[in-house]
C-alpha cells in the first residue's frame, strides 16, 4: 500500500513495541550508569556521606536542573537510595562501583563504550582474520584492569582454589603463567603458598601495568614480568606449576608446538593448568545470544573446538590429564583442565576430529 492511501487515524499499532522500548531504555541506562562513573557520583557520595541533589551537582559539576532526574535514575537502577531527600550508595553501588572494593567493576562498564568489539560491531562482524598481532604493543592498562575485575567474579577464585588443591601445590617453588597481564592468578597462588615464585610472561607492553598490580599486593619480591611469546621464546625450564588461561583460541589450528613448548619449561611431575572455553557437544550455544556473541567477539569466532582433540595433545605430549572441572566466567562456562608431566615424553601426535569451526 502506498503511503498517500495511508488512513493515519486507523492505523492500529502491532504488538511487540515494548521490546524495542527495553533495547532503547537500557541503552539509556548503561549511558547514566557510566556518567556517573564519569563523574564520580558514588566516590562522592562515600566521601561526603548522604547528600542533597543541589550538594551533590555542585560536587560533580552537573546543572542542577538535571540532577534530581539523573539521580532518581541511579535510585531506579539500584545504585542509589534516598531518604528525605538525601541520597547515599546502596551496597551494591559501594561493592561493585568504589575503586576501594576488590570487586570493583568500573573500568569494565566504562570500555564498553570505547576501544571494543561492541563500539564498532559492524566491523567486528566483518572482520575475516583477528587483528595482527603485534609483539611490541598489547593491550591498554585500562584493558587489563577490566579483565581482572571480570576475573575476580569468581573465576580467579574458582582457578586458583582447584590448583591450591592439586596435591603437589605446596610443596611447588617456581610458576609461570604464561599470558598472565594483570597477574592476579600468579599473586593468589603466591599469597596462598609462602614458599611459591613466579614469573608472568607476556608482551613487553604489558609488563608496566602487572607490576602495578604486583607492587600494590606487596609481592615485588616474589613476583616478576617477563617478555616472552608463547609461539617463539624459550621460557626457561624448572617450573612446578604453568598456567594458560584464555591464550590459545588464535592457535587452535596448530595447537602442538605450543604444548611442546610448555611441556618443556615444565618439571617431571610438575602440573599444566589450562583455562579456556571450549565448543559444547555439537557446537550448540549454551548461554544467551548476548553472551555467546560477546564469547565470540572476545576469542575471534569459536572457542577451541573439540574437547577430545584437545585431551588427546595431553597425551601425545607426556601430560596426564589429572581432572577437569566447568569454571564460571563473565562470558559463560570454561573448561580448567589439570595435567601432570609424565617422567617420559610420549611420541606421537594426535589425530584431530573434524571440526564445525
């Protein structure tokens, strides 16, 4: 029907309008959440205590005209109280938005916005090949800083509380996490075991900011960074304890030479910690289409892909595979697998599957 024989007045409007209106409202929700991240609303308010809205837009720099509104949008998202007219954090404003909590998801909310798969998605979706790799640049600290606020969700503690588990961990002297950025791993498992070193290895970029974290935890003496790429340099040998968490979705066509690489810096009895996502029986989404295309944006379009190839390398390589266990992760469940290196390198390679990815 052309629109000049359109009869405006009977037009009926079709159901379903309500979910487009949710889009739209969170959008708009996201972007009052991170202003007020941008402004500093909540570490105002826990150094100044419970506040008026006129004390509050004057702190913040904000027209006052504004801030009843904007302030009732924090109440409405559960952020902010208000109680005669004078509004405070709620505890989940103080556990999750103060730079003071250990739970602290600031920076996460805030890149979403800027330098992100999602800032651009029409590019992201897209893109043929992930983007080069350079060696001598790596990720920005405020990057860093967000994957170990998401780790601290309960997938640090999750990895870390199996490995202090592993019947050799406290007798174990030298780790090394290979990838490691922010360090937050190899700083639980020192604080957990007195006696354990390590070392985090990653791009040359990288190193400023795990030292950061490092210094901040008082672990300077026992924890160093190290350049180094998992593909080409020799990490050294004598290791008790190696840990890859998220690294090797971009080798997962020639994952070999990386598992001989490890194998060798690792001791005879020493333990391989592995932690990444993993394709489910048939390749069939497990978390919601939100969550699995955010799993997708983060490891270049599939995770590794399949389970049994991936075990299979275990034992091609002189690795015991002890346990696996399903971890908790901001973009759904991985897979932590555990394996123990054999006194005597096994020969052979494994024979892969095929493969829907």
């Amino acid at each position: 029907m052309a629109m000049k024989d359109l009869l405006l007045m009977n037009l009926r409007l079709p159901a379903g309008i309500e979910k487009l209106d949710r889009v739209l409202e969170g959008y708009q929700a996201y972007q009052a959440l991170h202003t007020a991240l941008e402004l500093g609303v909540f570490e105002f308010l826990d150094n100044r205590g419970p506040s008026n809205r006129n004390t509050i837009a004057e702190g913040i720099g904000i027209n006052g005209m504004f801030a009843r509104d904007f302030l009732d949008t924090l109440v409405d998202m559960g952020f902010l109280s208000i109680h005669t007219e004078l509004y405070a954090n709620t505890k989940a404003a103080n556990d999750f938005l103060l730079r003071r909590s250990p739970f602290f998801q600031g920076e996460w909310i805030q890149r979403a916005t800027r330098n992100s798969h999602w800032s651009n998605l029409t590019a992201s979706l897209r893109r043929e090949q992930p983007q080069k790799d350079n060696f001598n640049n790596g990720p920005s600290a405020a990057f860093l800083d967000a994957l170990g606020q998401r780790a601290l969700r309960g997938e640090l503690q999750s990895v870390t509380e199996t490995i202090s588990n592993w019947e050799g961990f406290y007798g174990a002297r030298r780790l090394l996490d290979i990838g490691g950025g922010h360090g937050l791993y190899a700083i639980a498992l020192c604080q957990a075991n007195p006696h354990l070193e390590a070392t985090v290895l990653d791009k040359p970029f990288v190193l400023e900011t795990t030292m950061r974290y490092v210094t901040d935890f008082g672990m300077q003496n026992r924890i160093v960074a190290q350049a180094g790429d998992i593909t080409e340099d020799d990490f050294g040998s004598g290791y008790d304890i190696v840990i890859v968490s998220h690294l090797l979705y971009k080798f997962r066509k020639n994952l070999a030479p990386i598992f001989d690489n490890v194998c060798a810096c690792l001791n005879p009895g020493g333990l391989l910690v592995s932690n990444h996502w993993f394709c489910a029986p048939g390749c069939v989404a497990e978390g919601s289409g939100v969550q699995e295309l955010a799993k997708a944006l983060q490891s270049f379009g599939h995770p590794l892909c399949h389970v049994e190839d991936f075990d299979n390398l275990f034992a091609a390589k002189g690795l015991q595979l002890q346990e696996t266990h399903v971890v908790p992760t901001a973009f759904g469940s991985s897979r932590l697998s555990l394996a123990v290196k054999e006194a005597q390198t096994a020969i052979g390679e494994p024979q892969p599957s095929s493969c829907c990815c």
